[in-house]
C-alpha cells in the first residue's frame, strides 16, 4: 500500500471518498463542518500536488432515489469557501454526463458528485456500480472513517478497481493510528469511559475492552441497568431489564481479570425529563418511585476524576448525563475537563461518538484532548475487535 505523501500526483484526478454526512439546518446551513474540516488536508495536498480531485460522499438516509433535501449540492458555496476555489457539481454521481465533467477537469480543479446514496447499489457493495465510480479517477482515496465499518461499494468494494493505486487519506491514517494507539499498545493505567443512553449500544464494546484496560468508568443511562442488576433501587431512569443478565456478566468479568469497574454512587434525580425539572442529589442506587437519574452527582464526579488524572491512557465514548440539559450536565462537563487536565499532564486521550465529541466541542475542548475521532459507528466497531472492511480492503490492496 502506498503512503500519500509518496505517490505522485501530478496530472492525476483522484477520486476521494470523503465522510460529508454532516447536518444541515431548514435552511441547509452545515450547523457542524467537523467532517468536512477533517477532509481539507488530504483535498488540499492533491491540489497542491498538481491534481484534480472528484469528491465523492452520503447524506443523510434517502429512501426512495434522489431528494433535493439530501443533495450535496447544499455543500457547494461552503466548500469554494473552504477550498477558496470554484467547484463543479455533478447531478449524479456516475452516467456519461458526470465521466465526461470528470474527463475534463484540470490541475487544481474540484468535481463534487451527487449524493452515492441516492442508488441503491451503494449500500449493497454492487461490483458494477463500483467499477462505475471508478471510471472517474485515476487513483482512489479513502478518507472517510465514518463510513469505514460499511462494506459499501464506494467504500470497499472499488479498491478492487485500482490496482497499486489505493490509498488512505491523511484523516485515515490519523483515526486508524490514533486507534491503534489505544487499543494495541496503550500505555498503563488505561481508562475507559463509556456513557451513553443503553447497554445494548456497547455490549460487545465492554466486553471487548474488559481485556484490555485497567479502569471501565461506566456512567450516562448505561449505568442504572448495573444498579439495577446489582439489586439497587432506581426509581423510573432508564433500564434494559432483559440486559440485567449482561450487565451481572461484566461486573463479574472485571473482578476475574482485576479490572476496576465504576459505577456511580450518586445521581442528580429529577421528578421529570425537563431542563426545568425538580432535582435533587441521592444515592445512585436510591432512586424514589417517579423519580429518574439524568446525571452522576459530586461524589461520583470526585472519584472518577481520580481515576481519570491518575490515567496514561484514555478512552472516552458517551456522555455522563443529560447533558443537553443545563441543569444535568455537570457530570458530562466536568469529565471532560479531567480529561483535557489528565491530557496537559500528558496522557493520551481519545474521544469519539456523536455525543462525546459534541460535548468536547460544547466546552471548547478539542484542542485540548489528543484527539477527537470523526467516527462513531466506525470507532464502536473498531474497539469490538471487528474488521472495518473500508479499511481492509486498502490494507489488502
């Protein structure tokens, strides 16, 4: 596999799959540009190289074909504001028309095609659809970590049409290393931290880690179905009743391979789910009836702030609480800020997940941990012990 910095460029039209699934207001302003920044070194590195590039991307979920709602075209004025140069649209993302805009493009040109989601074949990893794709460049990139775990055909299965002309992305690289990093030669005490609304969503992710790390913080929603399990009282918070058995499981786990397992001791309470609720610190395993956890309490900040400070490595994926909620998000907040302190002092800090990376971004954080994965679903993966087959199939190429 050839590293990025060593192919050449020049006269080349690259063919980047890039990860720009980002949100858009009603007005189809990008509301969160964190992908597509990520994106601008490997983009900006062909141009400067005296390439073409032809970006390629997802949006959103469309169910029946195209739909202007999850047209890439809403990206256009933000990226020629980015790229600080003109780029041109293609309206689909293979056919005659898109390889001929393809076949012309320039040195320094820029070619963004319509959303690859609005033909089935994408998500189905068709051969045919992929060779389509491939017609348009010259060498491929992959660059989007977001989109690594699936085994669509512009993720993986177009590999097989660039033979010695495969490559990862400068954002690739970052997020595998990064990775690997942590999972295969973490340096010790490591710390997980998994927050987050449901065990289900992480069951194979505690398990996979529990033979990995030195402390499993457990907090967020997560927490009270261990409560529960462990015979405490949690009034109506959030619990996966039938995950009881899981959760007995990982308590055990961790005590048979020394690993320290946390759970919180303390919970902000709150009589409804409402910023404006009623709230009160109790016990976490407590709650009254009518009465739900929606954040850890002071006691449970305090110890695992220990934990986090004495930590070389750490792993961070799901909030502590409600922290979209002011008055429950001291929990999530003040986690975060131990692990940019825990980072100063100088551990190795990853955080990924939608809500994590958002609450780092929310207390202007992420220059402050080293670093913040672009992945969620990717990241989960990975950490399972799983294979990412957009990752594989250049590894293999």
């Amino acid at each position: 596999m050839k590293n990025i910095d060593q192919f050449n460029f020049k006269n080349k039209r690259a063919l980047i799959r890039v990860d720009f699934n980002v949100p858009l207001d009603d007005d189809f302003n990008i509301t969160d540009d964190t992908r597509i920044l990520a994106a601008l070194p490997t983009i900006n590195k062909i141009l400067t190289s005296g390439g073409s590039v032809i970006l390629m991307s997802h949006l959103g979920r469309p169910k029946e074909g195209p739909d202007d709602k999850y047209s890439l075209r809403h990206l256009v004025p933000y990226l020629e504001k980015v790229l600080k140069r003109p780029v041109q649209f293609a309206t689909d993302c293979i056919g005659k028309e898109t390889e001929e805009m393809a076949s012309k493009l320039q040195p320094g040109d820029v070619l963004l095609l319509e959303n690859l989601r609005f033909h089935k074949e994408e998500t189905k990893g068709d051969e045919t659809f992929a060779k389509k794709l491939a017609l348009l460049g010259d060498v491929y990139i992959n660059d989007a970590f977001g989109s690594a775990h699936r085994a669509h055909a512009s993720t993986a299965v177009i590999v097989k049409y660039f033979p010695g002309a495969a490559l990862f992305g400068y954002l690739m690289q970052d997020e595998v290393s990064s990775l690997e990093k942590v999972m295969k030669n973490p340096q010790r005490p490591f710390t997980a931290i998994l927050g987050g609304a449901k065990v289900s969503d992480k069951i194979e992710v505690i398990n996979n880690l529990l033979d990995k790390v030195d402390n499993l913080i457990i907090g967020g929603g997560m927490m009270f179905t261990f409560i529960k399990a462990m015979g405490g009282k949690i009034g109506s918070s959030l619990v996966e009743d039938d995950l009881i058995p899981t959760a007995l499981d990982a308590i055990e786990k961790a005590k048979q391979k020394g690993v320290k397992l946390l759970i919180p001791t303390d919970t902000i309470i709150a009589d409804a789910f409402d910023n404006a609720a009623t709230k009160r610190t109790i016990k976490a395993d407590m709650i009254p009836e009518k009465w739900m956890g929606l954040d850890i309490g002071p006691e449970t900040i305090e110890a695992f702030t220990a934990i986090i400070l004495a930590s070389k490595t750490i792993l961070w994926n799901g909030p502590m609480g409600v922290f979209e909620f002011e008055n429950f998000a001291k929990g999530t907040e003040c986690i975060a800020k131990a692990i940019a302190k825990a980072t100063a002092s100088g551990a190795y800090s990853l955080v990924g997940g939608g809500d994590s990376v958002a609450a780092i971004n929310k207390y202007h954080l992420s220059n402050k941990v080293s670093y913040v994965s672009t992945g969620g679903g990717a990241m989960l993966e990975y950490i399972e012990g799983k294979d990412l087959p957009g990752v594989t199939a250049i590894l293999e190429s």
